[in-house]
C-alpha cells in the first residue's frame, strides 16, 4: 500500500447487509457478471466482519480493521494501520498513518475524502447519523439513497460520478460508498414480491443484482484519470430465519461471515467496467423515506 496510496485514486465500497453465502452463490451462477469480472479468479473471498452492525463494523473499517481473513493462521496483516504500539498485523507493506482514522489520514496525505451515505448511519439527521459521515471531508446523502429507495444504488453512482468528474487533475481522490440497497426493505427488488412477502434471502440476491448492474459506472468513473485501487466488501451479514434468527447484531455465522475482494482498475478502464447487463425490473416501490440503520 506504501506505493498505492499518493498515485492511485482509492475506492471503498461497503455492500452493506451483504452475506457470503448469497454473494459467492452468483458468483458462480454467473448473476452478478460485472463484480464477478474483477474478483480475483472470479471468487470472493471468505472473511469475518469486525462487527455485528453497521456502526460497529465501520467505525473498525474506517480506523483500518478491514475484515480479517477467515482461513486459520494470523495474525493476517492489514492494507492500512494506524501507528500503535504492538501491533501484530502491521507489515512492512502496510500503510501506516498517524490519524485516529483512515479518512482523516488520507486528507493529511493530500486526498479529497468523500463520504457517498446509504443507510441511517449515515443520514447525517442527528448526531448519531453524523459521526461516520464527518471522518471525511465532505459527504452526500438524501432519501433517494437510503434504504427505502428502489433506485438508491443508481443515485449514489450518480453522485459519485459528479464528484469524480469535478476532481482536480493533480489531487488524488478517496471515495467511500456505503450501499444500502441490500439492506432491509429489500422485498422490492424481486420481481413480483409484494410488501406483504416480506423481505427473503431470494429478495437480498435480487438485490445484489440490482447492484451489480450498475457497478459498472462507479468503477469507469473511478479510474478515468489514474489507477484506482478498489476495495469491496460487505460489512456483516444478516439473517433470514436461520436457527430461528431474523437481522444482525447477532453472533450468527451469517452475520459474521461476509464476502471480500480487492483490485486495481487501470487507468481509463471505462472500456471495460461498464455495466454488461440491464437493471432488473422491480416491484412497485414503497412510498416512503422512512430510513432504518
């Protein structure tokens, strides 16, 4: 990371609610093909959250505790570490910083830091939902992107598109994009659900689907004028009825187990990042903003 950070944009994406399982099944079954195009060996990666939630799991991802690997062994070093002490999972390769936190490190290094928001975490309504957001220099949320809105991932990249294509030449940039469209109220991005179905583990892939779609765009408009080292995972899973759970906050192997992936675009790889498939259709949307963290 020592020669990435300063001559590649940086993009972290957070597929909130994501869960291993459901992520690695279209993977293989071909439904998501443009992440599938740029995992390594067209696999996710097996790892444990750092949390059970979405406040939790941030404020560890942003401080730089990235899910952890979930083969045996360790301690498995980390791409960013702040300067501590003992610690066993930094590495000569790791960039280490002297900030309580990530964002706030890559500004001290010169990087325009943008927070794209998704679910309530992040809505900036109150204290609670301003304390992610303000570790960046600037951040963007509106109902449109929480997890009431059908088409709340589209108007995220369209956000980030608008940011990455006012950035200054010379100045990197630092995108963190938390999605919300997995997160529950999912039920209408499978076809024909109704509000009274509920949401479903069937419904939270059709979600991903949704996101895969339209992922394309964020990764083109990410790596139009240098290298963009990409970062995609899920912050913890959720449950569906197993073992007789429903949600997260829980220690439930669902919850904790969650899919990783890192990569660099190349420069220009708009040629090859745009989306493959069209958005499937979805179910009439509900006619709210309510915002569920």
């Amino acid at each position: 990371m020592n020669t990435i950070v300063g001559t590649h944009d940086l993009l972290l994406v957070t597929l909130d609610t994501l869960r291993f399982d459901v992520a690695e099944e279209l993977a293989a079954a071909g439904r998501i093909p443009n992440l599938a195009a740029l995992l390594p060996d067209g696999r996710w990666e097996r790892r444990h959250a750092p949390g059970s939630f979405t406040y939790a799991s941030h404020q560890a991802i942003l401080a730089g505790f990235l899910p952890t690997p979930a083969s045996p062994g360790g301690p498995h070093p980390r791409l960013f570490a702040a300067r501590f002490a003992g610690s066993e999972s930094t590495a000569p390769r790791t960039w280490v910083f002297d900030a309580p936190d990530l964002p706030t490190a890559l500004g001290a290094a010169g990087y325009r830091t943008v927070c794209i928001g998704g679910v309530g975490f992040f809505n900036k309504h109150g204290p609670l939902g301003s304390v992610l957001p303000g570790l960046f220099q600037e951040s963007h949320w509106s109902a449109g992107m929480g997890v009431a809105s059908p088409t709340s991932f589209e108007e995220q990249v369209a956000r980030a598109e608008r940011v990455a294509a006012e950035q200054p030449a010379e100045q990197p940039l630092f995108v963190f994009l938390n999605v919300s469209a997995l997160h529950q109220p999912n039920w209408f991005h499978l076809p024909g659900a109704t509000r009274e179905h509920g949401d479903s583990r069937a419904s939270h892939a059709a979600a991903l689907e949704y996101v895969d779609a339209h992922i394309g765009r964020l990764f083109a408009a990410m790596s139009a004028r240098r290298p963009c080292f990409a970062i995609v995972c899920s912050d913890h899973g959720t449950a569906y009825g197993e073992d007789g759970y429903t949600g997260h906050r829980i220690g439930h192997e669902v919850v904790w187990t969650v899919p990783y992936a890192h990569f660099t675009l190349p420069a220009g790889a708009a040629d090859t990042a745009a989306p493959t498939i069209s958005a499937p259709a979805t179910a009439p949307a509900p006619a709210t903003t309510e915002e569920r963290a």
